[in-house]
C-alpha cells in the first residue's frame, strides 16, 4: 500500500507561503488545511480566504477541516471556492450531518469526517457509508506539537477492519504527531494518509524541499 503525505499548512512558515507551496505543489499528495473558529477549539489559523487564494496557486486536492462549532456556516463558501474535500468534526454534526452531507455531495465535492481523539468509531456509523476521507485525530484539536495519543490506534484498526468488512470507499488519514517515532505503527494499524505538520515536516529543515527529502527519508527507514 502506498501511503499519501498532506502537510498541515497551519505548520507552514507564513511569511514564505507561495515559495513553500511552490515547492510542495511537485511533491506532496494533498494539502490539508484547519479552518478553526476560535469556539470549538481555542484558536484561531488559517481562513476561507486563505483557501480561496490558495486554489489560484495550486491543483494539488484542497482538504478543508472544520474545527468550529457551527460548520454550515462555512461550507457554502468551500463549495464556492471549489475545495476537493471539506471534512466536518463529528461532534459538531448532530442534527444536520444528512443536510450538509448532501449539500458536499450535490457540489460534486467529497465528504470528510474527523473524529476527536475521545470519539468513538461508532458514533458516525450510521453516515460512514458515503464518507470519502476518515480523519482521525491523534491529539486533541487546535495546537501544533502535542504529544501523540497511542489510544488512538484501536479506533485506526477499527476503521481500517470496516473498510474491509463493509466495503466502505473512505480513505483513512491522520492528522496529529505523524514522524518518524509513529509511522511504523501507524501504517501497521491502517493508515493510507499521513498529515504532516510541524515534527514530520516543518521542523527538519529551513528548506521546505530539503524537509520533504528528509520526512521521505525517515519513514523509509522505518517502514
């Protein structure tokens, strides 16, 4: 199985945003990208206008990550915009989930769902039918560099055995401390994408090119 690399390009370095993505625009897979509302987690990154001036500058697969409270209020704009997936948190879904999947599914445009590090698998079965991308997250939402939650790897193996069993079309991603100490269990567990941040790519080099080599690198030598 071939794993996909999407940095997390609120882990970018800001004041160098079109040389980096110039650079990652030939390498990586897609781009993930944490639209935070400063409610649902307590910060605030990158925005709907970001994402629009981003699609200018790449056709590399734009994924949207909803952390807000209120995610119907952003997902007309991302369909406008054109973004490839717009992937909602779970915990936020309640009580429209079938309206605003519908509404991704109508624009032609893929339906993600991300689950919070104590959420469990089951709480979306009932919609993981249609879902296009599974994120599980592996620290809890909102800040770069935590520390990986190893909990999170039974609920990777749950995912990837209902892919299997049912015949499911999601693709599983991760998205929280995916470098070098982590790849091997996380490709073991049934991870096809790995979301990069600041340890797996940012960090390793000024380079953003140099950086890609040496993430390559490292999960070579341990997968």
């Amino acid at each position: 199985m071939t794993i996909e690399f999407a940095p997390s390009l609120m882990c970018m370095d800001l004041l160098n945003v079109k040389q980096q993505i110039t650079v990652l625009n030939t390498r990586c897979d897609y781009y993930h990208i944490d639209i935070m509302d400063g409610h649902f987690v307590k910060n605030l990154c990158l925005s709907i206008d970001f994402v629009r001036n981003l699609k200018k500058i790449t056709k590399r697969p734009l994924d949207c990550h909803l952390m807000t409270t209120n995610p119907e209020n952003y997902v007309d704009q991302l369909i406008d915009i054109g973004a490839d997936y717009i992937s909602l948190h779970a915990e936020t879904l309640n009580g429209q989930a079938f309206r605003l999947i519908d509404k991704i599914k109508q624009a032609n445009l893929n339906f993600g769902i991300v689950l919070n590090p104590e959420t469990n698998l089951s709480t979306v079965k009932i919609y993981l039918h249609v879902a296009n991308l599974l994120t599980i997250m592996t620290v809890d939402p909102g800040f770069a560099g935590q520390s990986f939650i190893t909990e999170s790897l039974d609920k990777i193996r749950q995912a990837a055995d209902m892919k299997s069993e049912c015949g499911y079309g999601y693709k599983i991603a991760v998205d929280g401390g995916c470098n070098k100490t982590t790849y091997k269990r996380l490709k073991q567990a049934g991870v096809e994408c790995l979301i990069v941040g600041s340890s797996g790519l940012f960090r390793l080099d000024e380079n953003i090119n140099t950086a890609y080599d040496m993430m390559l690198k490292e999960y070579k030598e341990v997968c």
